[in-house]
C-alpha cells in the first residue's frame, strides 16, 4: 500500500513541476515553428522535390506533414493540461484558506510598520470615534473587525481576497484553449467536394487522405456565378446553395469568399470554382482525304461510326485544364480514335487552340466548335467541436488577466490610540497583494477624507 502511496506521489510530484511546464512550451514552441516551416499537407511529390526521398520517408513517419494533427503533438498538448491541472490544484490547496477563511485574523504588527500609513489627530475621545469610524470603515472597504488592546482599539477591514483567483482564472482559460485545440484534432475533421451546377452531393473527401465521409445531410449547388475583372481574373465567385435534411429543404442561401453557410456544426467554405464536365459537345470531323466535314452533338462516353468504315470515335472526357509540355491548354476534351485494323490512341481537343489535333496529320481531324459552358463549386466542408471552448477560453482570458493585473486584495486598518493630551491618534494603515504604490496614494486619498469626517463634519 505504502509503494502504491509513494507511486502516486511521485507521479503527482512530477506533474506539478514547474519545469515540466518550461519544458513542455519550448517544446510546443519548437515543433510549432518546425510545423510553420515544413509544407503542411502537401502532395508527396512536392516533399519529395523539396527534402528528398530520406527527408521525406522522415515526415511520413512523424506525421510532421500534417503536424498539429499528429499523435505526440497531440499528446504534448495533453501533458501540458495534465500539468497545468495538478499545479493549480497543488497551489489552490495551499491559498483556499487563505482565500476562503473560517475567522479573519490580522497582525497589527504588520501594519503598524507599513509605509503606506497616514496619521490623523482628533479632539474627540476614542470611544467617541469607535463607531462613525467603523461605519466609514465598512463603506470602504467591507464587514469590519474591531479588536481592543489595553486603551488602543483596531479596525480592521478588507476586500478582494477573491482575486487571488484571478491566476487561476488564465490557468482555467489555457485548458479550454487547449481542451479546444484537442477536441477539433481528435473529432473535427477538414473535408472538400467539387459539386457541379444542378447536382447534389452528401459525400465530401478528406482533405489529407482523400477518403469519402458522409454528411448528414445533402448539398445541392443549384446556380454559380462569377465575375470577371477587365484583366480577366475573378472578382467574386457565389454559389447558391440548398441543405436537404431527411428529403426536406431545410435552408437555401448564397456563399462566397469568406461567408461561410454554418448549419449544424458544419462550417461550408467556398474554396474555387471550375469548368464543369458537359454533357454534350458540338463536334466538327473532317476528313482529310475527300475535305468532307461532319458537324454533330456527341455526348461524352458516346462512340460514333467514322466515315466510310474508317473506324471509330469515342468522346473521352473533359478536363478544365490540361498541360502540354509545360504549358497549361486550358479546357481540354479527349477522346478515342480507333481507326479500322490499327491500335486504338488517345487524342486531345483544346478548345482555345481548334488547329491542336491537325498537328497529328492523321486522315481525320477532330475539333470541338462548341459546348455548353457548366461551372462547379468548389467547396471546403470543416466541423470543429472544439471552437466553442477556444471561445470560452478566450473570454475568461480576458477576464482572468483583468482580475490578475488590474485589481488586488486590499486591507485596511483603522489604530484607534488615546494621545497624553486628551485627544485620539488615528492611523490608517494598508496592505495590498500588488501594486503597493498604488495602494499608498489610496492611504493619501482616503486620510484626507476621514481628517474631514472626523474634523469638519463632513459627510463621506
């Protein structure tokens, strides 16, 4: 039992290191600035170009390739809660009496050495001025507790002993912070779908793996539009989109560049936009031998008989762009000619360059004159759980360094004494957990005004 005892100890001891703290944040500092540096969820080839075949095959192995994903930057992240909690409960432990005591106590030693005291003479007697200045005194500062000493009578009175707290406070507010940070690594999740104008998906795809999830609900992009500036690039992009919960339309509104549709915990981006995959073209054949020409509508996966038996044609696909030795041809439509008795090949139709397939010099030359111009949206699909205790833990941040810096656990005494001449000494004295220069121009402040409550009659 005394084994298990003193294993828990050291276990308790070890976490409630100050070092370990230390040790954890330049740690976290360091790997942050590593994650800063290193390409974060790139493609393998581009790590590859970058650091190498080693360098690479490094990354993979410590997941620095998405790193504040991976599992010990997770688990540094959960040490250093760990921590924060055993050393906030080990110091907490210590101030609650303080903070919380059964009967205030006080030692007029203490007090009667500050510097932060003031002096006031009086012509009344003591037992005369008991009384307005406790109830002066509780006005100030609080509930009041008197103490005799032989002739000499003590007030004492205090407030804010609550803001000891105040560290506390930022240490609760770091754990939200990195309770955040874990719950939207562990359970959230970064996914993108391309959905074309007039199509609905429920499916999105991981961002880093590519593997398919299912959403909860279905996203139908039913208009995209874009505009242009004069220089051609794009101004502004909006998507308008339609959520279908259970067969019903729940909620239809327009996104765009940072006005995200919130719905449910999920947060939809538009990311990009693109051409989409038509379904038909307008084809134009030309047969090189005789000059005959052959203009027709051909839908993408359909095959068509060429002239005179020469073979076949089969209209591939579409890709939005297309490189070619280095160059990008823009929207490019593909296809498969199978001429009679030879081995099918593969042939591109750029349509910014109708000449592309003539090059071949082949006896049938194939250019795609027009298409129906579609776009797809481009959407980024994230939930992060974890976002509202980062907000949480922004707010009482706040608050915690306010109480922190900016207020203080302040206490008072009031030293009655009987003077040879009749008259009353009185001495106000103060303490103040921070700030002690601030504390003395109270004292100033505060004699002035009770010389005039107890000489003039004032009202305070």
């Amino acid at each position: 039992m005394k084994n298990k005892d003193g294993i828990s100890r050291q276990i308790w001891v070890f976490f409630c290191s100050v070092k370990l703290t230390v040790y954890l944040l330049v740690l976290l500092a360091v790997t942050s600035i590593i994650g800063t540096v290193v390409l974060q969820n790139g493609s393998p080839q581009q790590y590859v170009n970058l650091y190498g075949e080693g360098g690479y095959n490094l990354i993979q192995v410590f997941d620095i390739d998405d790193m504040y994903h991976a599992w010990w930057f997770l688990l540094l992240l959960l040490l250093l809660c760990i921590n924060i909690t055993v050393c906030s409960v080990e110091r907490l432990s210590l101030l609650w009496k303080t903070i919380f005591p059964d009967r205030v106590r006080f030692n007029v030693n203490r007090y009667l050495t500050s510097k932060s005291s003031q002096t006031v003479d009086s012509a009344s007697s003591v037992k005369q001025l008991i009384e307005p200045c406790e109830r002066w005194l509780a006005r100030k500062a609080g509930p009041v507790t008197r103490q005799t000493d032989g002739r000499t009578t003590y007030l004492y009175a205090e407030k804010g002993r609550w803001t000891r707290l105040g560290v506390f406070v930022v240490h609760a507010s770091v754990l939200l912070l990195l309770a955040g940070a874990l719950i939207g690594a562990v359970f959230g999740f970064k996914a993108n779908v391309r959905i074309d104008e007039g199509t609905q998906t429920g499916r999105v795809f991981e961002s880093k793996t590519r593997q398919p999830m299912t959403l909860d609900f279905i996203i139908r992009c039913n208009e995209f539009e874009v505009s242009f500036y004069e220089n051609g690039a794009p101004e502004e992009f909006r998507s308008n989109l339609t959520i279908i919960e259970d067969g019903k339309e729940s909620l239809t509104t327009d996104i765009r560049v940072n006005h995200p549709l919130r719905y449910k915990g999920i947060n939809i981006f538009q990311s990009s936009y693109g051409t989409a995959s038509p379904d038909t073209v307008t084809m134009q054949i030309v047969d090189n031998q005789s000059g005959e020409e052959i203009n027709r509508d051909i839908r993408i996966g359909e095959t068509i008989e060429l002239p005179d038996g020469a073979g076949q044609f089969t209209l591939q696909g579409f890709l939005p762009h297309f490189e070619f030795q280095n160059h990008d041809l823009g929207e490019t439509f593909f296809g498969l000619v199978a001429l009679a008795g030879k081995t099918g090949f593969q042939i591109g139709m750029p349509m910014q360059f109708p000449t592309f397939d003539k090059m071949r010099k082949g006896r049938f030359t194939f250019v795609v004159t027009d298409f129906e111009k579609r776009y797809y949206t481009g959407l980024q699909v994230t939930k992060d759980p974890g976002v509202w205790y980062v907000y949480a833990g922004f707010i009482l941040m706040i608050l915690g360094c306010w109480v922190t810096f900016f207020m203080s656990h302040q206490s008072f005494l009031l030293t009655l004494a009987p003077r040879n001449d009749g008259q009353t000494r009185v001495v106000l004295s103060g303490k103040s957990s921070r700030n002690s220069r601030s504390m003395t121009l109270k004292i100033k402040q505060m004699a002035t005004r009770l010389e005039n409550l107890l000489n003039k009659g004032e009202s305070i």
